[in-house]
C-alpha cells in the first residue's frame, strides 16, 4: 500500500529511534507538531485490508494528580494531557488495519520530536469512546499518549520496559524462513528483503511478544501470527492482530524507500512448506513481488 502521509526522516531511522515512553511534561500538545499530526489524522482513512479508520488527538482537560493515571493494563502514564485515539469500522482485519495506520501516525510524532506509547490493554475505553464520538459498529481498540516526555525515565517505565522485555527483539532464525532451502532465513539470504525484514523485526509489540513470522521463496513474503500461548484470553482486543498490521506498516515504509514494488494479497493457502514450529501459525497476507510491466500496490485481495 503507498504511504499516505509524508515524513521529514528516513521512516528506517524513526522505526529504529521510536521507543515508548509513559512519563510526560504535563503539557497538552500544541503548535506545529499538533497542526501536522492532525493533518496526518485526516489523511489515513483506509487500511490495507480495505478497512475504514478515523483518528483524533484528545486532550485531558485538567493535570493529573501526580499520582499517575491508570490508563494502562501493564503501564501507568504519568503527565500526558494529549492522546491519540481511533476508530476502526468492525471487518475481518479491523484489527490490522488499525495497527498499520496507528503506527504510521506514531511514526511521524516520533518524525516530529513527540513520544508516545501504545496502550492496548485496559484503559478507560468509555472516556475515549465518548471523547471520538464512537458510533455503532466501530471499535476503539488502541490510544497513545503524545506529547513531551520529562527529562528521565521514570523508575516504573523502567520496570515495564524490563517486564517487557523492551529492549529485545528475536533473533532472525526464530522470525523468518527460507522455503528454497528449508532453513531459516538469514539476512544475507534475504536480498532485497533485508532491511523491509529488519524494520518488520525492529516493530513494536503488545508485551513484546513479536507474533509475525515470515516465509519466503524469494519473491513473495507470506505473513503468519504466530500466537502467545493465553494470550488472547486476556485481553478484551486482540492485540496480536493489532501488531500483524504493525508489522505490515514497517514493511510497506522499508519497500517503498528500496522502490520494490508490489501489493497485498491473500493467497489461500500458500502452497508453502512451513517449519514445524509453526505449525500452529496462523496465515494472515502475502506481500507479492510485482513483475515486470504489470499493476502496482493495492489494498489487500484475493
Ligand atoms: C498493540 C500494543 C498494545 C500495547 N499495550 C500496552 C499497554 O497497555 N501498556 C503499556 O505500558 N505498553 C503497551 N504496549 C507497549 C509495548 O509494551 C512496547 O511496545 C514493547 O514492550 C516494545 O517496547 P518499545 O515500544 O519501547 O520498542 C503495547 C504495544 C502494542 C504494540
């Protein structure tokens, strides 16, 4: 899918610098960096699944307490006034529509100096819904807090960012494979995929569980799920989803800066042999190589 909106930075350099945050200045977010983020706001309406989503900044009217706000299931967000929030319209791949078009949007805060931190799991959805008007049909399945963090880590960010596991992402060997050779896929092996690999890597991830798996035979990258053990049960949302759309955002920004064309589609099933550790994965999309001299990216499809 082509990128919608714009970003002054290399997007590689935003995915490798982005990095939540949960303690803020106290300061509602204002001037340029609000008016572009809007503007970037309005210019996401559709996933690549074809999913319709609306996207707001919502301020907090008074400072909080000081004592944090719980507004986090794992995460407790100190200072912010400003929150991104969206709606999906209820499809199949709400879920990962969301993902990839939030994502893009706190790419480019970070492309404007602002942090922010994805918050999936209980937080105060009623507050949110209310403050985007949510409608029937919709879901609102993630908010982040944007603006200017406070000059130190605080020490409970550190805890969660540890719990998490933040910091670290898997290695390759567990994340990708090669069908050619029924090994896993190295990055040397990955041709022009490398760095579209590395960024997919490189996302963000509720808990940092990092559920994407890849399989390629050169040409076509076929994305899979690959489940937590429990974890959808305890979550209302099915964060999971939401980072296979993330993950998909990554690779669509790495693609379009190597000028490697081509699209979405769902290829049922992919005639692929898959390791045994993944025999339980769940398939979600391919990403097919365009041939020479015929249509570009689109929205996802059979
Ligand atoms: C879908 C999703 C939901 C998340 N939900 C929460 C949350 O409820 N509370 C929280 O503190 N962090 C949440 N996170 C942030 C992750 O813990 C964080 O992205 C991950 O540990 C990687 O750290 P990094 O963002 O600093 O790279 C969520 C992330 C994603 C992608």
């Amino acid at each position: 899918m082509k990128i919608p909106i714009p970003y002054n930075h290399s997007p590689l350099e935003l995915i490798r610098t982005r990095t939540s945050v949960r303690r803020f200045n106290g300061e509602i977010l204002a001037g340029e960096p609000r008016r572009e983020l809007e503007h970037c706001c309005e210019a996401l309406k559709l996933g690549p699944f074809g999913g319709a989503c609306r996207f707001r900044l919502v301020d907090k009217r008074s400072q909080d307490s000081g004592h944090g706000e719980r507004v986090g299931a794992y995460g407790t967000i100190w200072g912010a006034r400003t929150y991104l929030a969206g709606a999906a319209k209820e499809s199949d791949h709400a879920l990962e529509d969301f993902g990839y078009l939030f994502e893009l949007l706190l790419l480019k805060a970070t492309d404007l100096d602002v942090s922010s931190c994805w918050l999936g799991g209980i937080f105060s959805r009623g507050r949110f819904a209310r403050a985007i008007g949510l409608q029937e049909g919709e879901i609102l399945p993630a908010v982040s807090p944007i603006g200017v963090p406070t000059r130190y880590r605080s020490i409970y960010d550190r805890v969660v960012r540890w719990g998490a596991g933040s910091k670290h992402r898997k290695p390759w060997a567990e994340l990708y494979f090669d069908a050619r050779t029924g090994t896993p896929l190295s990055p040397d092996r990955a041709g022009p995929f490398a760095t579209p690999l590395e960024m997919v890597r490189l996302a963000p991830s509720a808990s940092n569980r990092q559920p994407w798996r890849c399989l390629t035979d050169g040409e076509t990258i076929h994305f899979y799920l690959q489940r937590f053990p429990g974890y959808r049960s305890i979550n209302a949302t099915d964060l999971q989803r939401i980072d296979m759309g993330i993950a998909m955002s990554h690779f669509d920004l790495a693609v379009e800066i190597a000028e490697i064309e081509g699209q979405w589609r769902v290829v049922d099933p992919p005639s692929i042999q898959r390791p045994d550790a993944w025999q339980k994965a769940e398939y979600l999309v391919s990403w097919v190589r365009k041939p020479r001299g015929t249509a570009g990216r689109g929205t996802a499809g059979r």
